[in-house]
C-alpha cells in the first residue's frame, strides 16, 4: 500500500472483496423526493450481508493480511457492526478472532459476534477504553489490529461504495453519508471526487457525541462524551493518534448535520412506512437531516447511504410506536 490512499487502492479493494460482498440496490426514494423537491435516491447498505457496509473494509483488510498474520489470528475493537463482519470474515478464511466491546454495544449485534465463532470480550465503558485493552491482549498474543475505520485496507473497502453509486446513478451531485470515524465517508469521498469532485458529500452524526465533526470544527481531535444513543453505531472517538480519517476528511467532506433523538427515531419509522425496510439508528441519521431540512446546499440529485440494518425488535417496536 502506498502512504497515500488512491482510486485504484479503492478498485483493487473492489475486485478482492467481490466474492464476499453484495452489490446492494441504489432505489428511488418518492417520499424523500416529495418532501425535498429534490430527486432523492438511498443505497441499500442495510441489505449487506452481516446486515452493515462493514463487512466491506473488514473483507478488505483480511484478505490482505500475509499468512504468518492469519495463522496468529486478528483483533479488533467495535460498536457491533465492525466486530461482526469480522468475525464472519474471519469464519470464511479460518481466521481466530477476537472483539473487544463497550457496554454501548446491543446484544443483538453481541450475540451475532458469538454465532460466528469469535471471542466477545467487554472492554469498558468507552472506545478508547475498550481499545486500550485490546492493544494490550494484541501485543502479548501477536494478533494483528482490524481498526474499524483508521486503516488504509477497511477505507478502500468501504471506499466501494463510492464507484457502485457512480455505476448505478452517475447523475448524483450530493451524497449524505452517516459519520462516526469516517472510514465510510473517508472512503466513498475519495472515490465520487476522484471521479468528479464537483460532488458534494456531507456527513451526518447524532447530536450526542459526535467526536469527528466537533474535531473537524476545532481543527483537532477532541474528545467527546460518549452517551447512549438510538445510533448507537456511531458512538465512540476518533483518537488522538488518527492518522488517516482526520485529514481524509478534512479535505474532502463538503459539510455536516447533526441529528437528535427523535430526529433518528422519525427517520427509522418513515423507512419503515415508506419503504418497508428495517434499519438501524446509525443508518438512519442521513434520512433525519433530510427530513428536518439540516443540510444547506442540497443539490438537485441526492444520495442517502443507508449503512446498517441491525436492530432489535423490542427497540424497532419502541420507534413504531406513535
Ligand atoms: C460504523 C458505522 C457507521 C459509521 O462508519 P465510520 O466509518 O465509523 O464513520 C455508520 N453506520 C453504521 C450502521 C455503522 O455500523
């Protein structure tokens, strides 16, 4: 890999990850048109397999470990999402692997992460926390670190996303992406502007503890608060060691949004009445910016990256309560 990430690192990422990923749909949105007189399109990430866009990056950076790594096993530290894709990952290629939790993390993603065979350990209470101990089990076993978003391999996998929405909606000219270490923004950014750089992508995280937009704010990395949240996929810092997300984007994310509670609950149910599909807090903050009017400069062909659908019943039964 070359110090800098390109546009061929991101189709390279492409064709290695083919046989584990789906390509998802890119729908028309009617309902999101209506309500924003703009052509509004969502790209299905929630029908990935392992239920998130995730298993992109993860499948990325397995797939190019050497074999003395493999034969060591991998470690990671995750929201839920990340750890799944993996451990399925992981499953595939007869990997060891190992996932280092917060007390943030559903037990529906818990459990996936058990199913497929890897050894779920609660770490603490925060991301930095968490990562502190995974580190700590990482050198004295040998295990190689799968960052679920500060690494070269897992920003050209989610990366991915970018030229299948160039191939299947080349008129798109503003992408809302969901943010919360930026692996996934970072990624399809370099990939649209690359291609045209006229494309504005924004980025949206809820108004709880978003560590990647007060760090952009302040042009540093600063820490947060990290509190429970419907999103809770996004919980989490970015590190003061970042040494690619921060500057990715700094450079190329256009603007941002932040979204509340409610704001994300609204969004999960109209997805639900609209369009029948279930997905997640952290995939549904997107949608929240666009229904409450919180981005500026929306352009005339939008797309919204729906990133995950893991949620739990009892909470999907809470949001689709009136
Ligand atoms: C991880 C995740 C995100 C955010 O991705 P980052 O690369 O950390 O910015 C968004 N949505 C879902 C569902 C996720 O699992």
């Amino acid at each position: 890999m070359t110090p800098t990430l390109t546009l061929q690192d991101i189709y390279r990422a492409r064709q290695r990850i083919a046989p584990f990923i789906r390509h998802t749909p890119v729908i028309e949105s009617p309902a999101l048109s209506e309500k924003t007189h703009r052509q509004v399109v969502l790209k299905l990430e929630c029908l990935q397999t392992t239920g998130a866009f995730k298993l992109r990056g993860a499948a990325n950076k397995l797939l190019t470990l050497p074999n003395d790594a493999r034969k060591h096993g991998v470690i990671t530290v995750s929201s839920g999402n990340h750890g799944r894709a993996v451990a399925h990952m992981a499953g595939k290629l007869g990997i060891r692997a190992v996932v280092f939790i917060t007390e943030t993390v559903p037990e529906v993603k818990r459990d996936a992460m058990h199913k497929l065979g890897a050894e779920v350990i609660l770490g603490g209470q925060t991301f930095d926390e968490a990562l502190a101990a995974a580190l700590h089990l990482q050198h004295a076993q040998g295990l190689t670190m799968i960052h679920p978003f500060d690494d070269p391999f897992v920003i050209a996998g989610q990366g991915t996303i970018g030229l299948e929405l160039l191939e299947d909606d080349p008129e798109i000219d503003t992408v809302i992406v969901p943010l919360s270490g930026g692996g996934l923004l970072g990624g399809i950014a370099l990939a649209l502007k690359t291609a045209n750089p006229a494309i504005r992508v924004v980025g949206v995280s809820m108004a709880r503890g978003p560590a990647m937009i007060e760090s952009l704010h302040a042009g540093r990395i600063v820490d947060v608060i990290e509190e429970p949240s419907l999103a809770d996929a996004l919980i989490g810092g970015i590190e003061h060691d970042n040494a690619h997300t921060f500057a990715l984007l700094q450079r190329y994310m256009d603007n941002s949004a932040l979204v509340s509670e409610d704001e994300i609950a609204g969004a999960m149910a109209f997805m639900l009445e609209a369009h029948h599909l279930v997905i997640e807090g952290g995939a549904a903050v997107g949608i929240a910016a666009l229904l409450h009017g919180k981005i500026a400069q929306l352009g005339e062909r939008v797309a919204v990256v729906v990133s995950g659908g893991n949620v739990s019943i009892p909470t999907l039964l809470d949001i689709a309560r009136p």
